[in-house]
C-alpha cells in the first residue's frame, strides 16, 4: 500500500511540474523597450542608446533590445553583456530531490534561481572578470513564447501517458585541459572556467550549487522542497553552500553574510584570509594568496511597500562595477536585478520553465543559461525586502568598496536612515555587550509589526 501511496505521489509531482511548465512559458515577454535618450545602467557599466544618425526617426523614443537592426550606439555592447550573464531559471524532469517526489522547482523556487545568479555573476568576476563576455552571447536566439508554450503543452500530455522517470545522478568530469598556443589556451581556459560555473548551479545532486544541494541545506532553516524561500533566507544558505563546497576552485571564495543590516569590517576582513592548503588560484593560473568575499546584505526598503526615498540608492548600488546586483521583485515572485534605465529597473527573470540539462558531460549545451531578453519593471512595483551582493576580491578591494559605499549609503534628508551601515569590529564584540538595541534602525522594529517575517527578512 505504501508503494502504491509513492506512485501516486510521483504521478501527482509529475503533473503539477508538467502544469508548471506550461504556465511558466506563457510568463515569458517576448519584447522590452528602451528609450534611446537615457543611459542604460547594467552591474556597474553604462550605455548609451541614442542614434546620432540625422536619418533616423525623430519621433520613435524607444528601441527594441532584441531587434537585430539596432547596432548604433552602445546597444550592441549592452546586448552582448547582459546576454553573456548566467540565466538560472525553474527546470523540470531532474532528479528527485531529497525527501521529496518532486522533479521541478516551478513555482516555488524563483527565489533560489535568482540567488543562484546574482552568485554566479560574482564568480565570473571572480575567474573572468567584470569585462568579460561570452563569444556566442550575441548569436543567441530570441525565446518565442507561443513556440515554447505549445511544446509545453504537447510534454504535458506525454507525461501523462509515459512512464515516470528514474533518477538521473550528476556526475562531475575532469576538467578538459587548455591546447594550442598561449593566447589560445587563455582563451579556452576562460570558456571552461564559464563552462564550470555554470556546472556549479546544474540540477543534480552532484551539483555544489545547485537546486538540490541548496534544499538540503536549507532544511536546517527549516525549510523543504516545495517550500518559498526569502531573500534573507537565501543568503544564509548559499553562505554554508560556498562554505562546504568540496572543488578546489572554490576554495578561493568565501561568503560573508550581513546581520540587521550591519557589515561588520573585521568579519569581512577575516572572512579574506585563505583556507588551509594550497593557495587558490584565478583563470589563467594566477594564484592568490587571500580569498575574495562575495558580500551579501539582506535589507529591507520600507514597510509593506518600497519607500520611494530609496529608489536613488538602489540606482546608486547598481551603479557600481563591483557591484553583483540584488536578489528582489515583487511580492512572493522573486527577480534578479542587473541594472536601470529612468524609473525601470532592469532584471532577469527565473519564472521560465526548461528541461533539464545534464552538466556532467564536458560538452553539455550553454544556450539555455543565457537569456538574450531583458526584461524591466517600475522601481515602484520592487518588494522592500531584498538581498544586495558585493563582490571583494582583496582586503584593498574592501577597504575602497566600504569608503564608496558610506558615500552612497549616507541618508537624504527624506531617507532619515541609511539602508545598511558598516561599522568596525567584529559582531561578536557587540553581542559580547548584551543585546545591541539599534536605534538607528526603527524601520525595522516597525516592519516586524507589519508582520515582516524570517523568510522575508534577515531575523536569523
């Protein structure tokens, strides 16, 4: 009876994932526009769109960012480096994950997938560098959404009718090593280090940084498979995954994740000392002798709703090319923001069903960790709570990121209070005092009567 109660829950799994799939590609705008007289801003870098040519349209404001004709300006360069940024989005049909008989992540993982990217943006800084970007970024295709959707729709009849899947493990390969000449093999070792990183989010149980592994640990918050997860949440899982990460490569990164929105300078500072062994190394052999922090503050920007005072720093934040973006949305439906244009931020979304690829092969395909189309959303539309991600590769790197970022974080007269302070010391120096009552931080005090919550915001 027990097995006949399992298959009826795979069944069961098996359907909603494939409805998932379905209603997660209709999600999908085929189209965002631009106005050509703004600057666009994207993890730190700026564009111009306008069109000097005397023969183009006066009268057409915008440009369409998957309009192939568009080469004027700085639209060609934007297009390639948002493209060339790693698109994590919901998957179907991967192995069950633990505890559980689900094989998607639709509809309730968004949140991770958007962690997973702002992550995975601050490990290509990490290897490759804020300036680098993919060779094929601008060949990829635009996603169609009646396309995708009527093949959605033809797998959920075939899942009803084909018998369930067993489970796929992941298997991690050896890394193919660099040929050729010396400026090839720095080219090849950046596409395999890209090639790695994405491996590092697959969809299996052998991925470090994957959907898998990021619900095991998040169990100990208190979470399961199937469960939403909050920005704050997040951050504390991915802090243990990076932690724990068994790949040598890895090993050169640490995650330092910010309390009640306090940074403290001495806990990041340790946090740059390297692990024990041998000293990490950066693409093209380069070996280092301190580890880089990836900077994680979950804050939150107002009350139920986002207050307008902070729309300049959240434009000042991706303003800055270190700068790893910020894992927010809207309510209970989680983006990841890269950028800005006016009073639009410009994000990548993970509410997009696709099928599972298996990472382990050497040669498994990239298209579909890379979206050719931004999307953007009003900064009035953004939830107050969010996690915002820096990337610091040296002590020296901190110390100039936290001096430029007391100039951003320092209140208007309209803001009363900054987003996050930094402040000297360790934590545990304050918490050695008793109760630190923080009384620069009423918002925080009145947003837990409004009924903010763990998964929400940082009360871990």
């Amino acid at each position: 009876m027990e097995k006949g109660n399992d298959e009826v829950e795979k069944l069961k799994s098996k359907f909603v994932s494939a409805w998932h799939n379905v209603k997660y590609s209709w999600a999908l705008k085929s189209k965002t526009s631009f106005s050509r007289n703004s600057p666009v801003f994207l993890l730190g870098k700026c564009y111009h769109f306008k069109v000097e040519d005397e023969e183009s349209p006066t009268d057409d404001s915008n440009v369409q960012s998957t309009e192939n004709e568009i080469v004027t300006g700085d639209v060609e360069a934007f297009r390639k480096d948002f493209a060339s940024r790693v698109w994590l989005t919901y998957r179907e049909d991967f192995p069950a994950l633990f505890g559980s008989a689900l094989t998607s992540d639709c509809g309730w993982g968004c949140t991770l997938r958007a962690g997973q990217m702002m992550l995975a943006q601050g490990l290509i800084n990490h290897f490759l560098g804020r300036d680098w970007t993919w060779s094929e970024a601008l060949s990829l295709q635009r996603l169609d959404a009646e396309t995708w959707t009527s093949t959605a729709a033809r797998k959920l009849v075939a899942s009803l009718e084909a018998s369930l899947p067993g489970d796929r493990p992941v298997a991690p390969q050896p890394l193919p090593q660099p040929q050729g000449g010396a400026e090839e093999a720095h080219t090849h070792l950046r596409e395999v280090y890209h090639r790695t990183v994405v491996s590092w989010f697959g969809d299996g149980p052998g991925a470090q940084l994957g959907v898998h592994r990021l619900v095991e640990l998040g169990r100990t918050s208190g979470k399961r498979a199937g469960d939403w997860y909050g920005p704050g949440v997040v951050a504390h899982i991915f802090r243990k995954a990076v932690e724990e990460a068994m790949d040598p490569d890895l090993a050169g990164v640490s995650v330092y994740v910010a309390q009640d929105c306090t940074v403290y300078n001495a806990d990041v500072i340790d946090s740059h000392a390297p692990r024990s062994g041998a000293p990490p190394k950066l693409a093209g052999g380069v070996a280092m002798d301190t580890r880089a922090v990836i900077i994680l503050i979950p804050i939150r920007l107002g009350g139920e709703k986002i207050n307008p005072d902070y729309f300049n720093f959240v434009k000042g934040i991706l303003s800055l090319d270190y700068c790893m973006g910020i894992i927010g949305g809207k309510p209970k439906q989680a983006y990841y923001f890269v950028g800005f244009q006016d009073d639009s931020l410009i994000y990548m979304d993970p509410h997009y069903c696709q099928s599972f690829v298996d990472v382990s092969t050497s040669d498994f395909p990239l298209q579909s960790y890379h979206c050719p189309s931004p999307k953007k959303m009003p900064f009035n539309k953004m939830d107050p709570s969010c996690t915002i991600g820096f990337y610091s590769r040296t002590v020296e790197d901190y110390n100039r990121i936290s001096t430029e970022l007391a100039k951003v974080l320092k209140p208007s007269a309209k803001e009363k209070y900054p987003a996050f302070t930094f402040v000297n010391g360790h934590g545990r120096d304050y918490e050695l005092a008793g109760p630190m009552e923080k009384k620069e931080w009423p918002f925080i005090r009145d947003t837990r009567r409004l009924g903010a919550t763990a998964g929400d915001f940082v009360m871990l």
